[in-house]
C-alpha cells in the first residue's frame, strides 16, 4: 500500500542526537557519525559512535545512532532506498520479499533495547528530557523501517510511524526550535498523503495525520535549519519533486547532496537518471 513510503521517512527518524536542538559540542561529535553514515561509510559511523558512547555511557542517543548505522548498512545491501520503489507505486507493492542479514538484525535490536531502558531512566527524572525523548523518536522510526522495508509488515510499520510523530510532537512542545523532530511530523502527513481519499479517511480514523501541506512544509523546514535531517529531508523533498514531476528542483537537490556525499551512488544515480529523462524529452 502507498503509505508503506512513509517508512522512507522514518529510516531517516534515524538522524537525531544530543544536543540537535542547540549547537554544541556534543552534536558536533554525533553528526560527524550521522555524515559518515549518509556517506555509506558504515564502519567508521560505528567507530565514532563507539567512541561517543565510550565518553558518554548514559547516554540513549549512543546505543540509537548504532542501530541507525546497522540499518542504514542493511538498506544499502539490500538496495532499498533506490527513487523507483517511492515513485512507482506499483513496483513498490511488488517488491520482492528480502532475506535480511539475522545478525545485523540481533544487533540492530540490542541496541534499540539499550536505547530504549536509557532514555525510559532518564525521562522518569525529567519528563521534559529531550535527548531521551529524541532517542524514542528515532528508536520508534527505527522500528518502523525495519518492519516495514524489510519485512514487509505493513500495519505494524505504520503503527511505528505514528509512535514516532506522536513522541516528535511532544518533543516540539518541549523546544519548538528543535527542527529535526519536524521531520517525523512531514513525513507522515506528507507521505501518508499520497494515497486516495478513502484511505486517508481510514488512516486518520487511526490516529494518523495525512495533509500534504502540512507534510511538505514540515520537510522544508527540517531542510533548511534542521541539523542532522537536513540531508535526508532533502532527499525526501528530491523524492517529492520526481513524484510532483518538478525535474529542477529534484536535480538541485541531488547535485547538492551528490557533492556533499561523494560516496553515496545513491545520489549520482537519480541525478543521471533525471538528466538521462530530460535529454530524451
């Protein structure tokens, strides 16, 4: 079904970090992780990480970045994130059913536990905590890439999604200036839009939120002051513009995130073959 896209989204709910609300050096440290990790150097976002927990044990947005990078390492090997699965609706209900890696998979879940008993700790002594909170946002859309990208659990993946937009809503509440957890807010509203009019009926009838408006203008503001989902909001804009037939602000996109990630073929890719389409109008 067309709202499994909005799993997309979630993979990245895996970018979020310690202080992502306030410029510091703990996010500097983290987001050297998070580049590596868009730049498909995946050892050495783990290395990082592991360094930051080494310096800071008590802390969930540890344990959630190394999921994030055991996931992100299992969709580059699985080839998930490829433009054509999120644009053509149809091969996207047909993909193949995948055979995930089980030892990534019991990693990826052991630190999610871990994250998971470390920010509960933490908001029990504050409520208001919003790097726990922001490690259960990202914890949540973890989830919900896995389920539904990978295992091909529709209803369950879409149950994480609005887990993880529900927690990102109270974590705005918390920091309005907080513009990475925007991003769980447009992807679900943005993504979730996409399907017919029925349907959104049923999903709001669910709990879930489905305005496009709203979705795109979440995405745009993670992608213009958000810090660590800057680049992957991008992406999801790029991913829009395709869907929206907008090749110019597609290409712009990709060219910006092409230079920035020069390892990430991902990139290159969709900008060829954008430039391949345009050449044969």
């Amino acid at each position: 079904m067309t709202f499994l896209r909005s799993t997309l989204a979630t993979v990245l709910l895996l970018i979020a970090y310690a202080s992502i609300c306030e410029a510091s050096t703990v996010a500097l440290d983290l987001n050297t992780g998070y580049r590596q990790m868009y730049n498909l150097d995946f050892a050495g976002a783990h290395r990082t990480f592991t360094q930051w927990e080494q310096q800071y044990p008590n802390d969930p947005l540890g344990p959630v970045s190394q999921a994030a990078a055991n996931l992100f390492a299992e969709f580059d090997r699985l080839k998930i994130l490829e433009f054509d699965l999120f644009t053509q609706d149809e091969k996207f209900d047909k993909r193949p059913k995948l055979a995930p890696d089980l030892s990534v998979k019991a990693s990826f879940e052991s630190e999610l536990a871990k994250s998971d008993h470390m920010a509960k700790r933490e908001l029990a002594a504050n409520p208001n905590d919003s790097r726990a909170l922001l490690a259960l946002v990202i914890a949540s859309g973890l989830r919900g890439d896995y389920t539904a990208l990978i295992e091909k659990k529709n209803h369950a993946g879409l149950n994480y999604m609005k887990d993880s937009r529900a927690l990102a809503e109270k974590l705005i509440a918390v920091d309005t200036t907080c513009y990475d957890a925007y991003l769980a807010v447009g992807v679900e509203n943005y993504l979730l839009s996409l399907n017919a009019a029925p349907l959104r009926w049923f999903l709001r009838m669910g709990g879930a939120q489905t305005d496009k408006a709203e979705g795109m203008e979440k995405l745009r503001l993670t992608a213009q002051k958000g810090h660590y989902f800057a680049p992957y909001a991008r992406l999801l804009l790029a991913v829009a513009a395709i869907r929206d037939k907008d090749p110019n602000t597609a290409r712009n996109l990709l060219e910006g995130l092409s230079r920035e990630f020069p390892q990430n073929d991902l990139y290159k890719k969709e900008l060829a073959r954008i430039q391949s389409v345009a050449a044969s109008d």
